[in-house]
C-alpha cells in the first residue's frame, strides 16, 4: 500500500462455541461501517479444545480519499502485529500469548479471567488445572494494556451473553475511536436481546473504565452540572471516543471555569478538527495540553483565583486556624507593563506595548511588585475589581495573542501528523505546550523557549527521527531555566541560536 496510507487496526477475538463471538465480531463491523469506516472479518473454526474455540480476525480503516490510496486487509492474524486480542476465557488469553499474538509494543488484552475447563485439565489423574498465574504474569508482561475481569460473572449479573460484557469492555480499551453511541446503536440495529445485551454492554463499559483506566488519562465523571455544561457532556459522549470522556469533561469544566459557554465549546470545536485529521492518541495529548492552553493565567485569571472563597478556606485549614480566628492574608502580586498593556482592550494595548515613550513613562511603575492585603475591603476590592473583568477578556490583547499562538499550535500539529511518519512528531509536538506556563517572568521564560522549539523543528522539518529530537528538546527546555540545556542539545544538532 502507499507509504502515506494509515495502518489499519487488527483485532483477534478468541472464543468458544456458544459465547456469541461471531455476534460480537459482527458488532465490530457494524460499529466500523457506521463509522464511515472500510473492515474486513474472517473467522477460524477450532474442534479441538472444549466444544471448540473459534478465532476471529478483524482489520479496519478509515475510507480511503481515492482507490489508490486504499490499504490491502490482511485474512488473518500475523504475531508482533495485532492491536487488540479479545479472549473469553483465561486460558484462550494464554494461548494467544503463545502464538505471539500479544506483544508488549503494542497489545491491548481484553480478557474474561473465568475458567472453562479443557479436557486435559479434566481428564488428568490429580491436579491438572493449569496455574492462573502464571497466565496473569505472561498477560501481564506481555501486554501493552491489560483490561481483565470476570465478564461472565458480570453477564450472568445482568441476565446478558458475554459477548456483550466483552463488547463494553472493547469500547473502553481505547484501541477504536468510535463514539459509545454508535456501539449501542450496533446492539440495536441487531435486534437481538437488545435490553439485556445493551445492559451487559454498559456493565463492560463502566467496569473496564474503573478497573483498568488508561495511564495519563482521567476516569469518567458526571460532567458538569449547568444546562450548559450538560448539553456539552452530551457532546463529548456522542462525538468522541469513550475512552476520552473523562478527560475531555475536565476540559469543559476549566474552560467552563475560566470563560464561559461558547468557551468551552470552541474547547470541543478544535478537538474536533484535531480527532479527524490525526488519531485518538494525538486527540488525548491535544485535550489535556489544549484545556491547559485555553485557560491561560492572565491577571484576571490570577485575580478571580485570589478571591475565591475557597482558596481563604484553603489557606485556614493550611495555618489550622480555629473558626473563630481571623486571618490575615497578604498576596503578593507582580503585573509587569507587559501583563498592563495585555489586559487592555487589544487595539489600545499594542498601541501603548509598541511605544517607547509610553514604556519609558509607565514601566517604571511596575517593575517591583506589591503586597495586597485581601482580608482587608480595599485589597479586596481591587482584585475582585479586575477579576470582574472576565466579561471582557475577548477584547483584551492578551486574548487576542493566546489564541493567535493556540491557532498556529493546532496547524502545526495537524500538518505534522498529515506527513508521512510524522504522527509520532505531531504527538511530541502537543507535548510541547508543557513549556507555555505561569504568568510575568515565567510565562515570558517559558515562552521563549518554546519559540525556540518551535523554529527548531520547523527548519527540521522531514528528519526521520524528527519524534526524538522534539521530545529531546523539550525535555532540554524544561531542565533549566536559563536554557543552557536547550542552547546544548541545539547545538548538537547542529542548530545553534
């Protein structure tokens, strides 16, 4: 296939006659097909253990732009090369371990931990019964995720198959970037034992979130509580992959917190742009840098946290102060002429920021920083004064050049993960806003630094190891704060600055 065209995700199911396994990989094309996507489905009939095991091997893709660019399907399962192996049964998980169907670069195991015994284990003249252990570690070892529970247990729970239980828990693994929807709407248009199976499908779903959650990403919550923030919940379940639910209603909640309604749904518009050009990897990595970016700490921001009755509760339970103590707080607060000028409305705060007899007039007034008293009425005030500003942030300049930057980040990402080899790059690239941090100094710091990378990267653009040397420089740019370690790395690579 041509270089540029995306590597479809193989899945292998193993399952024995009588667990649904053949409905449960219908359920898989039906879920790929709504999903625009192209999916191919062989299965393997097995006589030889229980009442036999049956493998089946699914590869999807999203649809090709043009003939030429669609990928050939393989018919079945190659060792070192499957994304998802799916077992209803322990040992079958082991037995696909053996076969080198489930390797640690790459494989998510989906795997009931109920036992169905083989005739060996039956038959044997003492103790047969193969050690469940040991197929725990190998699973364990060997796999890049593991999600395991008794499914059947949980099938029986809800008067379900475990093909349902097991189809929850696929859609939770984070493997497919499909929507829950559009899984129960397979169940549905199937129009078999729709309430149980829809019911033994949510039981997998909810116990595979809780009982193996990705590293780095956050377990589902209710979301927000307003009409709001509901009707954006219900955006995130619809449109996005289970496995990003949670981290997404973070996001919605800080840029509810920060701003506003439409706020937050800008948040969802640019992850939308972000999860149909790259992958669900590149979409996580987007989320969480991407509500970190948006919610940017300027002296409004930094304000309205100073004034929030929880950070007074906060700082009484830090001293330990009885209830009817008082305490004084004193906040120290350092807005430079910069921070000034980015508070105003934009048209007028570039004006006065580009002008060197306005810089040399107010400057000086701001170069050191000042103490304010907020359990005194004056300190107060002031800061609840310029948190009130909130409702005109959109017309400050400091706005205007955050979004600006976040714009260009985005374009960036998405033009890096359209090139051949250059997803890994584009992730690396989303782990750079790390470096775009704090307010006055810090954020001026930090945004140096990340201009730095930036241009770095883009004179060298095409490098086939462009992943590593993103990553290396941004690990650089984080270990000091004068950028030695950056200047360093720059000039290893023959980029000095």
């Amino acid at each position: 296939m041509p270089s540029d065209v995306a590597r479809p995700i193989s899945i292998a199911i193993a399952a024995l006659g009588g667990q649904g396994g053949g409905v449960l990989a219908d359920w898989l094309v039906a879920v790929a097909e709504l999903h625009g996507w192209i999916v191919q489905a062989t299965s393997i009939a097995g006589v030889a253990q229980r009442t036999g095991t049956t493998v089946y091997y699914l590869e999807m893709s999203p649809a090709p732009s043009t003939p030429a660019r669609r990928p050939v399907l393989a018919l079945m399962a190659v060792p070192g090369d499957v994304d998802l192996v799916v077992a209803a049964e322990l040992m079958e998980a082991g037995r696909a371990v053996v076969r080198g169907l489930v390797t640690p670069d790459r494989t998510t195991a989906v795997v009931s931990t109920h036992r169905i015994y083989g005739i060996t284990e039956k038959s044997a003249m003492g103790d047969g019964i193969v050690d469940a252990n040991a197929v725990f570690a190998a699973l364990e070892s060997r796999s890049k995720r593991l999600i395991s529970f008794d499914m059947q247990a949980l099938a029986d729970e809800h008067g379900s198959v475990i093909s349902s239980v097991l189809f929850g828990a696929i859609a939770a693994s984070a493997v497919l970037p499909f929507p829950r929807a559009l899984y129960e709407q397979a169940i549905t248009q199937s129009g078999v034992a729709v309430k149980t199976n829809l019911a033994g499908f949510a039981a997998g779903f909810e116990r595979a979130l809780t009982r193996s959650p990705l590293t780095s990403l956050v377990p589902p919550s209710t979301g927000p509580t307003t009409e709001v923030g509901s009707k954006l919940d219900e955006r995130i379940k619809r449109e996005f992959p289970a496995h990003l639910h949670g981290l997404l209603q973070e996001g919605v909640k800080r840029t509810l917190d920060f701003q506003d309604g439409p706020y937050a749904k800008l948040y969802l518009d640019r992850l939308q742009e972000i999860r149909d050009s790259g992958g669900y990897a590149l979409t996580a990595a987007v989320a969480r840098y991407l509500a970190l970016w948006m919610t940017y700490e300027d002296t409004i921001r930094v304000a309205d946290l100073k004034t929030r009755g929880t950070r007074f509760n906060r700082v009484r339970e830090e001293v330990r102060a009885p209830a009817e103590q008082i305490v004084y707080v004193t906040e120290f607060m350092h807005p430079r002429f910069e921070e000034v000028c980015e508070t105003l409305p934009a048209g007028l705060g570039a004006r006065l920021q580009a002008s060197s007899r306005a810089r040399r007039l107010f400057a000086p007034l701001f170069r050191k920083g000042r103490h304010i008293q907020t359990a005194h009425v004056g300190g107060f005030l002031l800061l609840y004064f310029v948190a009130g500003l909130r409702r005109w942030r959109r017309g400050t300049l400091r706005y205007r050049l955050e979004q600006e930057r976040i714009g260009a980040w985005l374009e960036h990402i998405k033009a890096l993960a359209a090139t051949p080899g250059g997803y890994d790059a584009a992730v690396e690239l989303a782990e750079c806003q790390r470096l775009v941090k704090g307010y006055s100094d810090t954020h001026e710091r930090g945004l140096k630094n990340y201009g730095v990378v930036i241009d770095a990267i883009r004179r060298l653009a095409g490098r086939p190891d462009l992943a590593a040397i993103i990553k290396r420089l941004r690990i650089a740019a984080l270990a000091d704060e004068e950028g030695k370690q950056l200047r360093a790395a720059l000039n290893e690579l023959g980029q000095n600055q």
